[in-house]
C-alpha cells in the first residue's frame, strides 16, 4: 500500500542559503520525489540531507516526534526546524497515522512506556508483553517494530540499524518485506544498510546525487565498498 504519492520541495521559497539546512545542495535544487514501491530508501554520505528530510517530512505529516530534554545551544539557527514549511505532500486517499523512528531517541519513548504501564500494565502487551527498558537496546527496538509496523499507516525510520546487528538487521528485513506486502504499512526510511537495501521491490534514492535519482541496489556506493572489501580487504588495509 502506498499511502503517500510524492513530496516536492519549493526551493525557490527557502528563506535562506546561508545556514542550515538550506544550506544543503540537495535544497538548493528543485526537488521532488516519488514514491512508486511500498518501501523506500534514502541513502548516500553523512551531511547530505537525508536524515534531515526525513524528520522534515514527519513534521508535514504530523507525525510525533519523541525528544528528550531540550537544552540550551551554544549558537540558535532560526531556519533549523523550518524545512517542513517548505514541502508539499500528495497523499493517495488522505492522511493516514503513523510514527518516525531514530535510534537516538527510542529510549525517552521506551521511558514513557514504562510510565505508562505503571497504571495500565496492559500497554506492554502491544509491545511484546514486557517492558522496553528491560531488554537490550536492540532486542527492546525489535519489540517494538514488530509490535508497531502492524497496522495501516506511514513508518519513517532514520538508520534503524545503528544498534542492530547483522542478525536483527535480516530479521527487521523481514518485518519490512512482510508488512509492506501486507498492504498496510509503507516505510520510508534513511539508511547505510546494504542489508536493509536489499528488500525486495524497493525503491532506493541516492542522495549522493543532485538532483536526488534513483538507483539500482548493486550501483549503491554500501553495496559495492562491502562488497570489495569481502572480496578483497588487503585493499583497505
């Protein structure tokens, strides 16, 4: 199910070029992207914006996202959390609910979950049955995709695989290919994972490119350095 078409970008609105993140080449060009396959993948190098777009576009979506205590900043940047202002999204039959995941934040999620429970011991139930803080940060985050990516909606994920291993990384695979076949879930979703990348009839969007393509899974720049360096490390090394 592809419940969100297209996203564009009005650059020629931005406010500014100066500082970020529309300082960022990716959004100082015309943009728009398409999304034609249940699954999607922004990929490419640190800094190029993919992360960037993808907490954007949660916040065009009204899509809660769960942060931690804010503190004071050495030097503010008025434009930082202005990019959504600035996308248009195209749904297919309307809005639909979701969530935005980021590894760095799951656990002030996980904090409130088990405040919760202390008054409805139940809620734990829809997460596996026992509490997200008493399990490894990677057996608590699996809990929680498979409990979550159940039911009809839009699932952003920034690098989901920061604390998986390579294991778990197959086994979210999974969870990917079988609820995006489903027909309920569309997963948008930043990553470095060749092994993520590798879901079938997904789409991936290289954001090494200006503008934004994309491009096939053997072309991705993590598939080809993993790729070289298990055929041949002495080259890296």
């Amino acid at each position: 199910m592809i419940h969100l078409k297209r996203i564009n970008l009005s650059v020629e609105k931005c406010p500014t070029r100066e500082y970020y993140p529309f300082n960022l080449h990716i959004f100082q060009e015309k943009c728009q992207l398409d999304f034609i396959s249940p699954v999607t993948f922004f990929t490419g190098e640190n800094g190029t914006g993919k992360s960037t777009l993808l907490q954007a576009l949660a916040q065009k979506c009204r899509i809660h996202i769960w942060e931690g205590i804010a503190r004071t900043r050495f030097e503010s940047n008025p434009y930082e959390g202005m990019l959504f202002k600035f996308i248009s999204v195209h749904w297919r039959d309307g809005i639909v609910p979701g969530s935005y995941f980021d590894s760095e934040i799951s656990k002030n999620f996980a904090q409130c979950l088990d405040e919760w429970a202390a008054s409805d011991p139940g809620i734990l139930e829809y997460f596996g049955g026992k509490s997200l803080m008493t399990q490894s940060h990677g057996q608590s985050l699996m809990s929680f995709f498979k409990a979550r990516y159940k039911f009809k909606g839009l699932y952003l994920l920034d690098e989901p695989e920061t604390a998986l291993s390579p294991r778990s990384q197959l086994e979210l695979l999974q969870v990917l290919k079988d609820n995006s076949e489903a027909g309920h879930a569309q997963f948008i979703i930043a990553t470095h994972s060749p092994i993520l990348m590798a879901c079938p009839g997904a789409t991936i969007y290289s954001f090494n490119e200006i503008p934004v393509k994309a491009i096939d899974y053997e072309k991705t720049e993590h598939y080809r350095i993993y790729r070289d360096f298990m055929t041949d490390r002495s080259k890296y090394l």
